[in-house]
C-alpha cells in the first residue's frame, strides 16, 4: 500500500514520493526474503517439481504477500476504500491470524503452517524484548494483563519509559486491542481498527 496512492497530487509530493518507494522496495525486499527463505527450506526435503506441482509454490509466495502486509482482497471492500487508510494491509492482518489458527491444526498447508511459525516467532521475540527493554530501564516489571476491571488493559505488554507505554507489537498491538474491545462490548471497539489501518 502506498500513502495516497488514489490521489495522484498527493502521491506527487517529493517527500510522500519518496515515502513510498522507501516502503515498497523494504516490503518487496522482506516478502521476497521470506519467499526464498521458505522455498529454499522446501527444496532441501523434496524437489522444485514436487513442490509446484502440489501447490506449495503458489501458498510461499501468497503466504509472503499476506504476511508482509498484502492481500489480493481489501477489508470492508470498496466501503473500506472510502473509510480505511490501508484495507489491503488491515485485510492482511486478518488473513495472517486466520491463517495461523488454522496452522496449529494437523492437516495444515504450508502457508498456514509459515503464519504460524511467523506469529509465534513474533510473541516470542516481542515478550523478550519488552522484558528486557523495562528491565533495562529499571521501570516496573512488564504487566501480563490483558483485561483489567472489564476492560482492555493498556500497560498490556509495554515498554515503560520516562513515565510513557510504548508497545513493540505495532499493529498487531492494534488488532488484539480491536478483539479485546468487541469482546468486552467497549463502545469504542473499532478503535483499534483506526488505529491498525
């Protein structure tokens, strides 16, 4: 997704330009590393014929896109157009947990099982470092509660400096806030969403 990309003044500013080939060229870089990455895992047990032939080719390469913040859909489609900064990349989000849930079952696909893999790899490498990070500042230790008093916990998983929370998570930050929001029945359940898009 790119900043303005329906309005062509705007995409025309030398600073947002310039924005947007910086974030395609890292998004193409990362999604084609975790492509070669996965291809090149597959290809030490079996070969490149056995792989495109059972469909596995075609699942790295949409499960590198969903994962790196593409999807062919959008969220809410044209109705997320009109309301969303980035539906593909909110879309994406979604895709990328469903897929993951769907990997810790037995009979999972590829792509299902690399979401997995790369959303356990996420909360693992997040929690160490938020960890380390508060305990580095010698702040209080990291709070684990997701919901206090009924509601959405915001210290849940923060860095703690100079008084001010910082999450590590980014947007997945976001998408838990939104699904804690409506599980809870807050009024302001979609505020996570305007948050992640």
């Amino acid at each position: 997704f790119q900043f303005g990309k329906t309005g062509g003044a705007i995409s025309n500013i030398p600073v947002v330009r310039q924005a947007n080939r910086a974030f395609g060229y890292f998004g193409d870089a990362l999604r084609l590393e975790w492509a070669d990455s996965e291809l090149s895992m597959q290809m030490s047990k079996r070969s490149l014929n056995d792989i495109k032939a059972s469909g596995d080719l075609d699942r790295i390469a949409n499960g590198a896109n969903v994962m790196t913040g593409w999807s062919t859909g959008k969220a809410f489609g044209s109705l997320g157009d009109l309301i969303l900064l980035a539906p593909r990349f909110l879309l994406s989000r979604l895709e990328t947990v469903v897929k993951a849930g769907r990997g810790l079952l037995p009979n999972a696909t590829l792509d299902q099982r690399m979401a997995r893999t790369a959303l356990l790899k996420l909360i693992g490498f997040g929690t160490v470092l938020t960890i380390a990070a508060n305990m580095l500042a010698d702040e209080d230790d990291t709070d684990f509660r997701l919901i206090v008093d009924g509601k959405r916990n915001p210290k849940f998983m923060r860095v703690k400096y100079q008084g001010h929370y910082y999450s590590l998570f980014g947007t997945w930050d976001s998408l838990l806030g939104m699904f804690v929001n409506i599980g809870t029945g807050d009024r302001y359940s979609l505020s996570g969403l305007w948050g992640l898009a």
